[in-house]
C-alpha cells in the first residue's frame, strides 16, 4: 500500500493542532473547489485527496493510527472505512459538498448549494509609469484591459506608490457574481532638473556673480512655462 501524506496534502506540519487542520482545510477546499476550477481537470481529484487527509487528520483516533502505524494503519478494521470514505466521495457534489458550502458560506446544506453561490471575480493589479510633468496637472489616460479601453482620469498630485481603485474591472465574477475591482499603483519616473519633495517642486539654477551680488532678474523654466525672477542683491550660493 502506497504511503501518502495526508499532512503534506495540507501543507501542515504533524504537530498541527486541530484548529490548525480545520483551517488549512477550509483555505485548501475553496481554493480547488471544482465548481470554481471548471477548466482544470485535476480539480475533482485535488478536491478529494483534500477530503481524505481532512477526514483522517481531523479524527482523533484515525490520526492517530495513521501517526504511529503510518502505511499499514488502514489494514484490519479500517480497510472497510476506508472503502466507505472512498464511496461516500465518488461523487463531487454530493453530501461532502453540501457541508462544504454550509460551513464557508451558512445556510442549509443541500446537494445543489454549490450551484446557488455567486463568487466575487479576482482583483487586476497594474503598474503605470508617469514622467513628473504628467502629476502636475489632472488629465486623462486611456488604457487597455482585457482589450477594453477604459478611460480615467489622473489626478493632479498623484504620487509615487499611490494606488487608485477602478470598480469592476477585474476578474469576471463566478455564476451570476460581481467582477472583481482594478488597481493602478503609479511610478513616478524621476525628472533630469526638477526635484518634487511633498508637494513642493525644486530645482538647482546657476547665477552670475554679477547679478548675485547686485541683484537683477533671472528667468527660467518650470513645468507651467518660463517664469522671471527677482534676485535681491547679495544672494547667496545656495539660496
């Protein structure tokens, strides 16, 4: 007989409480419920592989045996359990489902629950890059998602690592559910003359020392045009 590792099955260490093994258990079961994998053909059998270590390690005297006999703990008595188990499980979506469904989601346990809840699709995540020249002002972006363009709008300001939320375009939502939401986080790519701190932009001009130590006017460049300046006599290196 083939030893199999019901703790490695659910990815707990054998000194897991039983706390432990229930939630390892719930987290594994939604994550490769059939109904919510329909593309993937191993679904059903990670389904039950995951019910059947469920089923022994959640049962005090089961795992025990299975803990000090290893391989041999089905021989004798539990060879017709374990035939039992296997025939109680051939089928997805029935009683084992149902108390599926009731324990993650409430409400009566029936055989067609699994086809009664709606799931909440998967949430997109995107980065875009932006000089500094495009947070100054608010404006407009169109981008592609899931060959949809979807137009939004950037706000003036927007800093680096800040991330906005467009509802609804995300993952399609499962059996009639809600899709999930997308989220754009913006980098701000580092300007060649304009330093932004807050929300206070800087930059670094050279003057004569002529117009240093008289004074004068200086005209130079922003991210709104030119401007002129006036220098006040005796200014100072790093002013």
């Amino acid at each position: 007989m083939t030893y199999i590792d019901y703790y490695k099955i659910l990815g707990i260490e054998k000194t897991a409480t039983p706390s432990d093994i229930k939630s390892a258990y719930r987290k594994l079961a939604r994550k490769y419920h059939p109904d919510l994998n329909p593309n993937d053909k191993n679904a059903k059998a990670n389904f039950q592989s995951i019910n059947e270590a469920n089923s022994v390690l959640s049962d005090p005297a089961n795992r025990k045996k299975y803990d000090e006999q290893g391989r041999d703990w089905q021989h004798a008595s539990n060879f017709e359990n374990k035939k039992q188990y296997q025939e109680s499980n051939s089928n997805y979506s029935d009683q084992e489902f149902s108390d599926f469904f009731e324990s993650m989601f409430g409400g009566a346990a029936n055989a067609n629950r699994s086809n009664k809840v709606r799931f909440r699709g998967e949430d997109y995540h995107a980065e875009l890059h932006l000089n500094l020249i495009d947070t100054y002002k608010s404006h407009q972006q169109t981008l592609k998602v899931k060959g949809e363009n979807i137009r939004i709008t950037i706000p003036a300001g927007i800093e680096n690592g800040q991330t906005i939320k467009i509802y609804g375009h995300g993952g399609q939502g499962v059996k009639g559910g809600p899709n999930g939401d997308l989220y754009i986080t913006f980098s701000i790519i580092d300007h060649p003359v304009f330093k932004r701190l807050g929300n206070n932009i800087y930059a670094n001009v050279e003057l004569n020392l002529f117009t240093a130590v008289l004074g004068g006017e200086f005209t130079m460049e922003t991210l709104d045009g030119k401007v002129k300046l006036n220098v006040k006599p005796e200014t100072q290196n790093g002013s």
